[in-house]
C-alpha cells in the first residue's frame, strides 16, 4: 500500500489498516465515510483501540509530511487512552527524527502535557514553555505553551 519502508513498517508494527476505496468499495466507503465525517480523499484516521479518533489527516501528504503525522497520530492515540509515558516517547521521537515537519511544534506541545500527565510535576509544563523560546517560537504552540513560562 505504502511503497516506502519507513511509512510500510510504522503501519505494519503500529497500525491495522483499513483502506476503502471511493470506486472499488462504493458503499463501505459510503457508510465509513458517514460514520467519521470523510469528506475528502485520501483521508487517513488514526483511532485508538476502542475506535475513537484520535487524529486525522486529509488530503495528500508527501512522504517527509506524511510520517511524521502518522507518529502524531499513534501519540495522540497513546495519550487519549492515558498512556502518557507511551505518548511522550512518541511525541519527543518525532520532534527528534523531524524536527522541521509541520506536526513538531504540535508534538513538542504535547510531550510536555504527555509528562505532566504521567508524572504531576509542573516543572515539565515550565520547561516546555523554555524549549518553545528556542524552537517554534512563532508557532501557534508556542503561544498556547506561553501560559506556562511563568
């Protein structure tokens, strides 16, 4: 489905795929679609074990834009279920392997929430905020991470 290794491995280790096809599979694509508001192809739902979404992309991705969403995806996932430590790993892997991607800022954001989350200490909160100075630092991340620069 994917001919890249990095994108067909992810997938195979963290995902089970699901792919509907507009033409192939009329009426699947129909009902999913309905289901969780598809309005466009390629849509691609990351979904938590019990089947909630968790993040979604839309439309066409290249390849260094696409992995790094699909990182996103399983964080978020991981952080929906309460599995913060899981969710910080791949939130900072991602910021770490593609720090440049349009999803980094988001996922830095979220890693220091996933450790305040699992751990209750603020401090995690505060030093997120001091990484945002130094990278992202016009991001809209970086503004809602501004509250905790205190």
């Amino acid at each position: 489905m994917y001919p890249d290794p990095r994108v067909s491995g992810l997938i195979e280790r963290h995902f089970v795929p699901v792919r509907v096809h507009i033409r192939d599979n009329a009426d699947e694509f129909k009902r999913l679609g309905e289901r969780y508001g598809a309005q466009w192809t390629p849509t691609a739902l990351i979904l938590d074990s019990t089947g909630a979404e968790r993040h979604r992309i839309e439309g066409f991705l290249p390849l260094d834009d696409f992995l790094p969403q699909l990182k996103l995806g399983l964080a978020h996932a991981a952080f929906g279920e309460g599995k913060f430590a899981d969710a910080e790993r791949w939130f900072r892997e991602l910021v770490d392997a593609h720090p440049t991607s349009d999803a980094a800022a988001e996922a830095l954001y979220w890693a220091g929430v996933s450790k305040y989350k699992g751990s209750g200490d603020a401090s995690a909160l505060g030093e997120t905020a001091r990484q945002f100075k130094e990278r992202y630092r016009d991001s809209p991340w970086a503004k809602k991470a501004s509250i905790w620069a205190g």
